[in-house]
C-alpha cells in the first residue's frame, strides 16, 4: 500500500510538472510572439533588416496633397500638355475603364446601363461640359453617386488623360465652327458649297434626255 502511493504521488507530481511546463510554453508563446519591432533587425532576410523597401508605385499616406497631378476641385487647370500621345493614351483608357458605364460616346449608353443599371449622365449635357477640369479628376479619384474611386486603379497621369479624351469627346459635339482652324472653315465651307452647286449639265426630263 505504502509504496502503490508513493507511485500515486510521483505520477501527480510528474503530471503537474507536465501541465505547468505546458501552461508556462503556452503563455510564452502568447507574450512573445513571433514579430518585429520597428527597425530590430532579423535573419530572416538576407540584408539583416525587418522593415522591408517599398514596393515600387507606393502612395504613402497624404502624399496625394504634394502630388504635382493634383488640383483644387474648382480649378479649371490642366497640369499636362496636351498632345496627340496624350489622346491617344486617354482613348485607350476610357475605353478600358469608363466606357462599361459611360459608352464609347460618352452619352451613358454604356453596357452597364443597357443591362439595368442607373444610366450615367450624358458628358454632353451643359453641366458636365462646363464642370471644371479639378471636379471631374476629384470624381475619377474619389467616386461619386455609385461610381466607385478609381484611385487604385488609374495613376494621376492616365486619369489627366482621360479627362482630355473626355473633353474631345465634348467638343466633337458641341464645336463652334469659328473656333475651328482655317483650314477645317475652308474644308466646311467648300463641302457645302459643292453640295448646294446646280449640275453644269441641263436638266433632264422625264424621259432621260436633256433638255
């Protein structure tokens, strides 16, 4: 008997040993956790450093306020020059990222509108036309009704582009023949000019003849 409880007490002595180193692992395990502080440096990478370089084409967090692309929502600037590569490049754009919505046209008849959707208002309509160059960059940035931002996916370069293509798009509607180059006023003019001449032939009868 003496010593079957002599065997008790060592095996429960040897199960709290057992249970209490099990706790006191657990507990470390919790305290220190496997992660690293700022700057502490770690054998992981082969450089020796936790903080990791960023990843290209990082926005660090309020540097859109410094971004020289950027302008008040009410300004009328347009901080690129506008070329033919620039068109091109937006009419690339647009029709990637806009035209599901706002069609090739810019007048909303896009797929997305055809299938159900709310239609988006007409680029052609006088309010869009005479929004400032800052609001429509503020709403390709940020969103607006139920368009999303596409600040994630369209860098500040390519949405001044878009803004461009999306203002040729205006024009090609709404043009004044007299802001047109003189050659183009030439060319308008010569079309209707030769449309309206009377044929230098005589006119023809019912028959087919001349008269």
């Amino acid at each position: 008997m003496i010593s079957t409880s002599r065997g008790l007490v060592a095996l429960c002595a040897g199960a709290c040993f057992f249970f209490a180193g099990g706790c006191d692992y657990l507990k470390q395990d919790m305290a220190n956790q496997p992660k690293n502080k700022a700057l502490s440096p770690s054998p992981f990478f082969e450089d020796g450093r936790s903080e990791r370089p960023l990843v290209e084409n990082t926005v660090a967090r309020g540097s859109l306020a410094n971004d020289e692309l950027l302008v008040p929502k009410d300004s009328n600037n347009f901080p690129l020059p506008v070329d033919p590569a620039l068109l091109d490049r937006g009419e690339e754009r647009y029709k990637i990222f806009c035209t599901p919505c706002h069609g090739l046209q810019g007048d909303g008849n896009g797929m997305v509108a055809i299938r159900g959707m709310k239609r988006p208002p007409s680029y052609h309509q006088d309010r869009l036309r005479q929004a400032p160059n800052g609001y429509i960059y503020d709403v390709m940035t940020n969103g607006f009704g139920q368009m999303l931002g596409y600040s994630a996916q369209i860098p500040p370069r390519d949405r001044w582009a878009i803004i461009a293509y999306i203002r040729a798009l205006q024009l090609s509607r709404n043009a004044k023949v007299a802001n047109l180059p003189a050659e183009l006023r030439e060319k308008l003019n010569q079309g209707g000019s030769s449309a309206t001449k009377p044929e230098a032939s005589g006119t023809k009868d019912s028959t087919g003849g001349s008269e």
